[in-house]
C-alpha cells in the first residue's frame, strides 16, 4: 500500500471516528431547527457557526444573522435555522470567536432533512360507495389494493386488515413510495378496514389511511319459521330467522296473500291475535335478497293447530286409595299447556299440586293423582284443559269412588257359577245321549246291545216278538243271493232295529257286533 493510499485511508477513518461522534438532529422540510453549541465555553458570547469545515462559515463573529435571513444567532451561541431546503441538511460546527486563529474546529452536529410521508393515497377497487363513504364488494370478486405516498427518504409501507375476530392481519409491506397487489376470490372474512400505514424511518412519522371495506353475499343458512306463546291471552308471537346475509334481506309475513309486517333484517318477530286464525291455517315468511346481480328469494310457512286433549272418559277410584288421571294434547301449534280444573262451584280455578294432588307433565302428556279418595271430596267431573294462543280445548273426566269389595265373597260367587254351568253341560249331554250314561254305567252286567239288520217288511214281526226296539236306518246294495238289483240301479234301504237278545240267545251272538263298516264291506265283495 503506497503512501497516498494509506494516507486515504487514514483520512476515512477520522471522518468516519468523526461522523459517529456527531449529534444527529432531524428537521422537518419547511420547518424550523435549533442547533445549540456544545464545544465552547457556557460563558461564551459570540460564536461563528459553519458548515462541514470553518471555512464555509454561515454565521459570523459580527453578525447576529447572516445574508439568508433564515440563520439566526440566539443567546450567543445558538444556531435557529428556519424555513428548511433540502440542501440545508449537513454537518454543523460552531466556534469561539476569541479563538479564530485556533486550530480548525470540527462539526458536531449532523442535520438531516426530511420529509413526508404525506399525501397517502388509498385504494381497493372494484368497490362501490355507500353514502356514509363505505366501500362494499360482493363476495368472489378479485381486489386490487395500491397505495402511494410521498416521504424523504423513502417510507415503508404497510397493508393490514383488521376484523372484529381476528387479530390484524398484515397483508403486504415494501419500502417505497408505491404499493400494490391483488386479492383473489374474496370471502366474507375479507370484510373489515384496510389501513396503509406508511411511516418515516428518520423522523418516525407515521401517516396513515383507513378504508372500511363490505363483502355482500346473500344468507348462506336456510330460512326458519316458528310460532310461539307469548304468556298473554290470545297473543301470538311468529318469528322467521334467515342469518348470515350481508346487507340483511327484505322478510314478509302474509296469510292467504294478505301482507302482514315486513322488515329488512335477518329476524322479523309479528305479535297477531291467536284467536283470529283457524285451525290448520297456514302463515308464510317470505324473504327476499337483491344486491347487483345477486339475487335469492327463499320462504317457510308456520301451520297453526288447536289443541286436542284426550283421555280415558271414566275412572274408577277406591275410597282410601289413589287414582292417576292422564291427559295428552296433539296437534297444538305453538305448543300448548295443560291445566287441570275441578268441575265445583269454582271450576275457574285451576288445580295446584300439593299434598293432595299431586302433577307431573312428560312432553305432551299431564298427569294428574288424586291422593287419598274420598266420595263426597273426589267424586266427579275433573277438566283437563289444552290452552294455546290460537284456541282452548277442554275434556271432561269423570271420577267415580267406590267402596273396597269383599274378595272372599266374589271368589264364592265365582265357584257356585262354576259348578252349576258344570252341571248344566252335564244334564244337556245325558239329555241328548242317555246311551253315554248307560254303556258307562258300571252297575249294568251280562247285558249288550246286538245291531241286526232286517227288512222293513220284517220290522212288524220284529215287534211282535216283544223286546224292546230302536229303529235306525241303514242303506246298502243288495247281495247276489238275494233279490235282483232293481234294472235303474235303486239301491235297497234296510232298517235297523236295536234290541236286547232273548235269553236263550247264545252269548257268542250276543257279543257279536256287527259295524256298518263290516256290512259295507261285505256288500262290496259280493257286487
């Protein structure tokens, strides 16, 4: 390294040593600057200021101000500075005047100019402006956001959006004097204020622009209609809710085309006289979304009904014992509830539970206990009532008390029944069949009954022979010993008589029996 070189090097260093020493002040373009002297006597009264070395002087020992009148001495030493150029802006120096021909004084001040940022200028377009200066958009657009300042030096910029829930997201930043980009396919969870905040890194100046920003879109969750009890008699209360829609749609309620109330909100609530509409009648919510080009209509419907009680008309009730009424009301619309009365001379007053009555409801159905019947307290007509904002129903239950019943007593009367039907069945089978008793009676011996058939002509020799006869009928074909079948194929009838056998009758005969299957058979065989 040569000589001049080195000598350059040296010459670096010192400035640089020189410059870090140096107190930084920073003035504001068109603004004003204080400058105190730091390196003379605090009893000093005149001082010359310079710039960059002691020879470019700005403010003489002699002179309280200088040619520009913008360099002002003040109190002897300080230096104002006002109305700021750009070119103002440097290293400043000041120095006693009794020691001019002194060694040269260094600076010890370094003034830097700024300016801005100032004149931001913010934009999101496509967008629309509401009167109150809101911008919106509809949901799926594509936004392009820019911003532009002025600022010396150059300021960096930043983009953020802010929303109720979330914190602030930043969506870009650079360090310049213009920003742009795009967002792409926009949602509702763009909606919010975008804020570019551009800031001074010298002076710390920090402007800012703030553009709230609205995302349209039609309600994203379906209509839903309800009617509901107000607590007031007859008053009806129906509600449709249709949410999430930005700006909120136009609801209606009508009946039969008839306009009722309508409201430009995501919820329309209608109080209506309950008792002016019919069972079964059909009230409509009509909503209604138009923004642009977006457009959606949806409806839902409330369908009124009566209440309908219904029990078991009679119940039965021992005296001493308890006994559960229950009443269950369908098709109500809104709901009902059901009360419980006592038809006495103050059938108004509804009945309140407590040691003797004792009420529990499960959904539609009310249950009523009467604890401890008496007949002259229990007995009668208890009212069970279904009461809606449309419409009252009652039904009527009648309550009977009895007195406990002898139970040996019906067991008695139950086992006489039974024997006499026992014996009723009895005398009609040995009415119609007295033959059952006899061949079962076991008092009879060496008696049998013979089947014998005969012709009719020989039925009158039967009876003169004297025993006792029973006639029957029986029908077969004749055999080929007896008398030619008839040349049409008439079949002969045969009567035949039951008859006890003469004594002299052997017992081989007797016990012999002759079936009308065997007979069959036999004729069979000789055809």
């Amino acid at each position: 390294m040569g000589p001049g070189a080195l000598l350059l090097l040296v010459s670096v260093m010192l400035r640089s040593l020189s410059e870090a020493s140096l107190t930084t002040i920073i003035g504001e373009l068109n603004g004003q600057t204080v400058l105190p002297c730091s390196t003379v006597a605090e009893n000093a009264t005149s001082v010359a200021w310079f710039l960059e070395n002691s020879e470019q002087k700005v403010l003489d020992c002699d002179r309280s101000s200088s040619s520009d009148s913008r360099f002002l001495r003040v109190n002897g030493s300080t230096l104002v500075i006002t109305s700021l150029r750009m070119e103002d802006g440097g290293n400043y120096g000041c120095k006693d005047c009794a020691q001019l021909q002194a060694a040269p004084a260094q600076p010890h001040i370094q003034l830097s100019i700024t300016s801005g940022p100032q004149n931001v200028s913010f934009q999101i377009l496509p967008s629309n402006i509401l009167p109150n200066g809101t911008l919106y958009t509809l949901a799926g657009s594509n936004l392009n956001v820019s911003c532009f300042t002025q600022s010396i030096p150059q300021a960096k910029m930043d983009v953020t959006l802010n929303t109720q829930n979330k914190s602030p997201e930043l969506f870009h930043s650079v360090v310049g004097a213009y920003l742009n980009f795009t967002l792409f396919n926009i949602g509702a969870d763009y909606e919010g204020n975008y804020t570019c905040v551009a800031k001074n890194h010298l002076s710390q100046k920090t402007v800012s622009s703030v553009l709230e920003l609205l995302v349209y879109h039609p309600p994203t969750f379906p209509m839903h209609c309800s009617a509901n009890n107000t607590g007031a008699p007859s008053e009806l209360s129906v509600k449709c809710h249709w949410p999430e829609g930005h700006p909120p749609p136009i609801l209606q309620w009508e009946v039969d085309g008839k306009i009722l109330s309508n409201e430009t909100s995501d919820t329309l609530e209608t109080l209506l006289n309950g008792s002016l509409f019919n069972d079964k009648q059909t009230l409509t919510c009509r909503g209604r979304y138009l923004i642009g080009e977006t457009t959606k209509e949806e409806a839902c419907q409330v369908y009124l009904g009566y209440p309908v009680p219904q029990s078991q008309p009679l119940r039965t009730c021992l005296i001493g014992e308890n006994v559960t009424l229950s009443c269950t009301v369908s098709g109500a619309n809104p709901l009902a509830t059901i009360a419980w009365l006592r038809n006495l001379s103050t059938p108004d007053v509804v009945i309140q539970p407590g040691k003797k009555y004792q009420i529990t409801q499960a959904g539609n159905t009310s249950y009523l206990t009467i604890v401890n019947c008496s007949h002259e307290g229990d007995e009668g007509y208890y009212i069970c009532m279904g009461m809606n904002a449309v419409a009252t129903k009652d039904l009527y239950i009648w309550v009977e008390v009895n007195k406990p019943h002898n139970i040996v007593g019906l067991v008695s009367a139950l086992l006489i029944l039974f024997l006499l039907v026992v014996g009723l069945i009895t005398g009609i089978i040995l009415y119609c069949d007295p033959q059952v008793y006899l061949k079962a009676n076991p008092f009879r011996s060496g008696q049998s009954d013979v089947l014998i058939l005969v012709d009719s002509e020989d039925e009158e020799e039967m009876e003169q022979m004297g025993g006792p006869v029973e006639n029957g009928h029986y029908t077969d074909n004749p055999t080929s010993n007896q008398n030619p079948p008839a040349a049409n194929g008439n079949i002969y009838k045969h009567q035949v008589l039951f008859h006890h056998p003469p004594e002299n009758v052997s017992h081989d005969l007797a016990s012999e029996e002759v079936s009308e299957d065997t007979e069959a058979e036999n004729v069979g065989d000789q055809l």
